[in-house]
C-alpha cells in the first residue's frame, strides 16, 4: 500500500510539473516598476502581452523577459487601473500564446498561480477555487464581469501572471490589488472585451452622465405604471456635463435610460456601458410627478 500511495504521489507531481511547463511557456517576465519584476502572459503570437496594472509604475522603459531568456523592449499599449489590467506590445512574432479557456471551475478545484517575477523558469504555487463571484464593482466603480477567489499564494511578482486549471488550459489573469488581503483572478472571459478595448482604444470607454445620485422609493402610483420600486435622485448636476447640457435638472428622478430601468446605482452603471459613449439616448426623468422623455447624450468618463 505505502508503494501504492508514492506511485500516485509521484504521477500526480509529475502531472503538475508537466502543467507547469506547458502553461509556463506562455508566462513572461514584466520589468516596470523600480522594486522588483511581475508576471505577464503572452496573449498573441504577435507580440501582444497582458498583465496586472498595478506592476507598471511608468509607461516608459518597459522591460519584458521572455520565457527563452530573451529580454526585449515592451510598448505600453493602453491600461485601465479601474480593472487593474494593462497591455503591452514587444517585437516579436511567432511566440506561444496561452492556452485559455472561458469555464469556470467549481469551488474546490485545484488550480495553479504561475509567474516568472525573475529570470529563469517559472515560479508556481497550488491551491484550490475558494469562491465564484458574479458580476462585480471596484474601488473605482467599474465593472468586472465575474472573479475567481482561491486560496493560491500571491507572493510578490505573481500579479499579472495567469491561473491554470488542472488541464492546463489559463482560467484567468491573477492580481492582489484589487481586494487587499484576496487572492483574485480575472476571468478570461471578462479579460477578453479589456483587452478588446484596450487594443481598440488604448483605454476601456466608460460613459458618463455628470450626475450624483441616490436611490429613492417611487409612489405607489409611479410603481404600478413604472413597474418598478424605485429611481434615482438626481442630488447634484456637474455644470457643464452630459446631464446638464441635456437638460436633466436637480431633483428629477431618473427611472430609465436607453430603455433599461433604473431601480439602483448598478443598474445605471449597467447602462452607461462604453458603447454608448457618444450617443444621444432616451431617458425617463419623473419631474414634478409627471414622466417625461429627455435625450440624453452620453460623454466619457475622464
């Protein structure tokens, strides 16, 4: 029996090892900050790497190490501290990119933190998916499209590195800033439109109404018609702004925008989506209990 349990020890490291391997080939070295290296993942043959936002601490003199020992000058495509990713481009052609996959693991499943923070090969530890998040809001009020929590050890120089499944395919890109204290991967499939955007754009357009607002209860009359509990308050009116150049007015209550309701501050968040930046839209403001329709333009956020 105890020959047995070392067999299985045995093949399961060396799965791991192989793992290992097979996804470090796509991991690379990012020098941009003074205070040591952070990972990056190779997301196309031509050039392209993404990584976490927060390891670039200048957008000049960027350094990335390639998983052969090649060290090259990297371009900083664009970034977006709101989600902490950023996109760098290298000249090269022809490199690995990583084998990514958009399913999400159950809870329990082991997964893999790989990074290459020095030169030489890639550094991984273990551990297992802890929780699946849905839709989620940072710091700075953007949204994410879903996070992967584990218990995987983010030692310095993991961010910006990918986790990896147990069939090696890459489930996300891993960063310790947006939640201090968590171990967080975005997944690839709310990595996918970033990156899009950031290719496109060089930033990620968020739209931008020039509005403060607070959720209130609608009377029983508006609820019925509105089919909806609640609106917004519009508090305050940035002079200047989309709102104001509008018409929208202090004390009106937004119920809709581009025909989505309005019941909280997610859901205009929801509405204010980057392709709408530019447009004039509908909304339904209840302004001296009476529902009426103002065009909307939708700015950029700064």
């Amino acid at each position: 029996m105890a020959e047995e349990r070392v067999s299985v020890l045995r093949q399961l490291s060396d799965e791991l090892a192989a793992l290992v391997a097979q996804a470090g080939s796509s991991v690379v070295r990012v020098e941009g900050r003074p205070r040591g290296g952070a990972s990056g993942l190779i997301w196309s043959a031509e050039g392209i790497i993404v990584t976490a936002d927060h390891v670039l601490e200048r957008d000049e003199d960027i350094t990335v190490g390639l998983p052969d020992g090649q060290e090259v000058k990297a371009a900083l495509v664009g970034r977006d501290p709101a989600t902490d990713i950023a996109l760098l481009r290298i000249p090269a052609t022809g490199l690995p990119p990583a084998p990514l996959t958009e399913s999400r693991p159950p809870v329990g499943h082991l997964v893999l933190a790989l990074a290459r923070p020095v030169p030489g090969g890639p550094m991984a530890t273990i551990g297992v998916v802890s929780a699946i998040g849905g839709p989620w809001r940072s710091r700075r009020g953007s949204a994410i499209e879903g996070l992967i929590q584990t218990d995987v050890t983010m030692y310095p120089g993991f961010s910006g590195g990918p986790l990896v499944g147990a069939d090696g395919l890459v489930l996300g890109l891993n960063t310790s800033a947006l939640v201090r204290g968590l171990s967080l991967t975005i997944p690839t499939a709310a990595l996918r439109p970033l990156v899009d955007a950031l290719l496109t754009h060089g930033r990620v357009r968020r739209g931008f109404l020039g509005v403060s607002v607070q959720v209130v209860s609608l009377p029983p009359a508006l609820r019925d018609r509105l089919g909806q509990p609640t609106g917004l308050l519009v508090a305050g009116v940035e002079p200047g702004g989309p709102a104001e150049q509008s018409g929208v007015l202090l004390g009106d209550v937004l119920v809709a925008l581009a025909g989505q309701p309005l019941r909280t501050l997610d859901d205009l968040q929801a509405a204010l989506s980057g392709e709408r930046v530019g447009q004039t839209v509908p909304a339904l403001v209840v302004r001296a209990g009476q529902v009426i329709e103002v065009a909307v333009r939708i700015g950029e956020r700064p």
